[in-house]
C-alpha cells in the first residue's frame, strides 16, 4: 500500500506546481525511509493466504504460532524456499504430526507475487491407553544382564497429547508391581490469546518395594522389602513461557516428601542423612532452553543448548536436606557430505556438597548421562562433566512407505531411516564419597567408543543397537531406546 500510494504521487508529480512538487518530494522521501529495504526488492512474495487441509483436531491458531510468517507478511525471494523448509521443520517438532507438506501458488503483481500457502498434514493418533510392563531397572541393559522376570512393573498407562486441539497434554499413571506409582499430570502449554504463557500441575505417590540402597564396586546393590522401603507423594505447578518458535523457558514449584523403612537406614545409614525415617522439602526446578535442532527426537542437523537451576530442600527441619546444583547441555549437529553426519554434545553440572543423604548424590549412570560402554555402572559424585562425539552414516535414508491394509493414515502411512554411527564419549565425576565403598570410578576419566545402528521410524521411535568398549576394556552389546545426542 505503501508503495502504491508513493506510485501515484509521482504520476502527479509532473503536473503539480514548484511548492507542490517540493511538499511530494519531501513526502516521497518520508514514505521510502519507512519502507523495509527488503520490500523494493524484485520477485518479493507477499503471503496472501494460509490454509491448513486435514488437521482435524489442532486447531488452526496451534498451527499459524508455528509458522515464521503470518498472512500479509513479504518474504524475500532468495529465502523463500528455506523459511517454508523451516516452517515443516517447526511443525513436526511439536510432535502433533507424522507428515506435514507445504504447497505454494504465485499470482505475480507487479514486481511482487502473492502467494496461496496450503500445509496438508497427517495428524498422529493422540489417545494411548496402553497396559504397563516394564522392567524396574535403570536401563534394558541392567536387566538383561541377569534377565529376572520378577523385577517388573505392570499396570495401566493412559497418555492423552493435544486433547482439545490446543497441544494440551495428560498423563495419567497407574503402575504396579515391584515398584508402584499412581499419578496425574497436566500440562496446558498456552492460556493466553498470544500464546506465549502456559501452565501444568502434577501430583501423585509412589512406593517401592525394591531399591538401589548404596553403590558398591561402581553398581547399584539392590535390597527388596514386600512392605515397601521408600513411600512418598509429590505435587508441583508448572510455569511455562515461549516467547518465540525456539527459546522457551519452564518453572516447576512443587513439595515431595519421603519415608524410609528401618531396614533400608540399617543396610545404609547414609541413604538418608537427616533424624528419624521421614523427609519432606519444598522443590524448585528452571530451564531455560534454546532449540535449533531440524528433528528433535533424531536430529543431523542445528544445534540445542539449555540451562537448568535446581534446589532441593532449604536447610528446614534441622538442615535435613539441602541439594542444589546447576546445570547445562549443548549439542551441535552437521551434515559434512552427501548421507554423512557428525555430532557432539557437552553436558556438566556443579552441585553443593552440603547435604550427604545416598539417595540425592547421583551422578552418571542415571537417564541419560552416562559415557557409552559404562551402562552396567553408577558413578555417584557432584559435579560431572560429559562429552560425546559421533559420525554417522545414511545406510537407508529417510523413506516413506504406505502399508495398504492398515486402514488409517495415521498408522499406514510411514517413514523409516537407518544409520550406521561411530562414537566416542569421555566422563569425568567429581568423587564425594565419605565412605569407601571399592568405588573407583569417581575422580576418573572415563573413556568408551564404539559402532552401532540406529533404527528411525514415527512416532518419534528410536533403537540403538551398538558395541562399545569402556577404558577398563570391557566391551558389550547394549540397546537404548532413545537418540545419542
């Protein structure tokens, strides 16, 4: 509009008098200093409309705050065809689609095109009740080593994603077995109109039979109670802002609490520092995230970083509990050739050292910290660092199959990919151990590498088979079920 109200100025200009021509000028002038220098460029687009075909149940606002662009906004040509790769990108990292397709008509106007963006997606199935068996082990690895059926958890499990269209997600828990938990969690990730602001409670209470009650030669040992060695409960409020597509940042308050039976305080004395068998402490948990990556389950290629903040307990009821630490994760991902990828991560974390409680002194072995070729070992300390390098290979490429007689699309229709990696990781935990316990990882590097493959396919599923060697020369065949890096 802008421009064509400065156009039509200078078809006058001709006829109008000197004061009149000088008034023009000045207001010519005016108007193209206000112009972006982006929009006098050729062969602009100016996106004229957005449509969204088959997104039955998200909501069309969910999809538009996901979009680097919005109707009427001018996209320089030369980006153009990378900003609508990006805008795939940010819509299947929300995780609500298995597919999303982008299709683009130009009308040219002039020195600009206007263009008719339509996505089509394939929304995921959103609704997962699902009967629980799990092992109670740290990792599939840890339990297949001794392969005892008798350490497993069963019950129901109920996962609702995207419940009102909105990216709403409940988790509803009803384990039992060896180790019991029954919980609810609710996260509303917008409540505002800009959706920038959201919020989530949780709470629930869990009770375990069978514990890792101390570390000896670098493992867990494990003692079983049928009447329960650790009952506890939890509550929490969430606090979630996303201010843009890639910086978010989380808030958790909450309370826990935990009682502890008289025969877990006498096989270890130090699983719980403080006076008599309860403790309860208030919480608090932040994470401030910056998130680039193409894939989020299974990225080659941008870069991750986060920072988090966690106080456990203030010194209340006596100094029984007071743990804090600090925490930051980066990974950087890139393509180097035609199907070859590389990746590396940093992870460390500092921590107080004011509260000796067992059971708040873990280091690596726990999640997903822990050097490959290591999975059989905890290495228990406070501070602790990390690196992890890989290079991979596209042995098959990400394909896309339809299998005919599965009836809906969002199960019929899927993607599958395999890479062939190598790997190298090196760990260092800080030792902070009271007691000798023959623990002679900590205040050690710790150095495994190895090869592997990696099997991707939807519903962001991963499966690692890989071989690695540790520095004390072991090596082992270990399966996760989760990326790398």
């Amino acid at each position: 509009m802008i421009r064509a109200t400065a156009q039509a100025l200078l078809v006058g200009f001709s006829g109008a008098r000197w004061p009149g021509r000088l008034a023009t000028v000045l207001f010519i002038a005016i108007l193209l200093t206000i112009i972006p220098a982006e929009a006098l460029c050729d062969n602009d687009v100016v996106v004229s409309k957005i449509t969204c075909h088959n997104s039955k149940i998200t909501k069309r606002s969910i999809i538009l705050r996901e979009l680097p662009f919005r109707e009427g906004d001018t996209i320089r040509g030369a980006s153009f065809s990378q900003i609508m790769g990006q805008s795939v990108e940010n819509l299947l990292n929300t995780a609500l689609f298995n597919f999303v397709t982008v299709d683009t008509s130009f009308v040219s106007k002039g020195r600009y095109r206007l263009a008719n963006i339509t996505y089509s997606f394939v929304e995921r199935w959103y609704i997962w009740p699902a009967p629980i068996l799990e092992i109670s082990d740290r990792n599939f690895n840890v339990w297949y080593e001794k392969r005892d059926f008798t350490r497993l958890n069963y019950g129901a499990h109920l996962v609702w994603n995207n419940v009102t269209g909105r990216m709403e997600n409940l988790d509803l828990m009803l384990r039992s077995g060896k180790n019991q938990q029954y919980s609810l969690l609710l996260d509303v990730p917008y409540l505002d109109e800009e959706k920038r602001l959201g919020a989530g409670i949780e709470a629930g209470f869990t009770r375990n039979r069978e514990v890792g009650y101390i570390t000896e030669n670098d493992k867990l040992r494990y003692d079983f109670n049928s009447n329960f060695q650790v009952k506890g409960w939890f509550a929490a409020l969430h606090l979630l802002y996303r201010g843009s597509i890639h910086y978010s940042h989380m808030l958790d308050v909450g309370y826990q609490e935990f009682t502890f039976s008289d025969s877990l305080l006498k096989l270890n004395p130090q699983y719980f520092s403080g006076d008599g068998t309860r403790c309860g402490y208030p919480s608090f948990y932040y994470k401030f995230k910056a998130d680039f990556r193409d894939a989020k389950y299974y990225p080659l290629t941008g870069w991750y970083a986060d920072a988090e903040i966690s106080q456990a307990g203030f010194g209340t009821e006596g100094g029984t509990i007071h743990d804090g630490w600090i925490k930051t994760t980066s990974r950087i991902y890139w393509q180097l050739a035609k199907r070859w990828y590389a990746g590396a991560s940093l992870v460390a974390r500092l921590s107080t050292v004011s509260d000796n409680s067992y059971f708040m002194n873990t280091a690596l072995g726990y999640n997903r910290d822990f050097v490959r070729g290591y999975e059989y070992y905890v290495v228990d300390g406070t501070h602790f660092g990390v690196i992890k390098t890989s290079l991979k290979f596209a042995l098959l490429p990400e394909l896309n199959m339809r299998i005919r007689f599965i009836p809906t699309e969002k199960f019929s229709l899927v993607h599958y990919a395999a890479y062939l990696t190598w790997f190298g990781d090196a760990g260092y935990v800080v030792k902070n151990e009271p007691v000798d316990h023959h623990n002679l990882l900590p205040g050690t590097w710790l150095l495994g590498s190895g090869f592997g493959l990696d099997l991707v396919t939807y519903y962001d599923k991963v499966m690692r088979i890989e071989v690695a060697m540790n520095r004390k020369g072991e090596a082992g065949i270990y399966i996760h079920l989760i990326a790398g890096l």
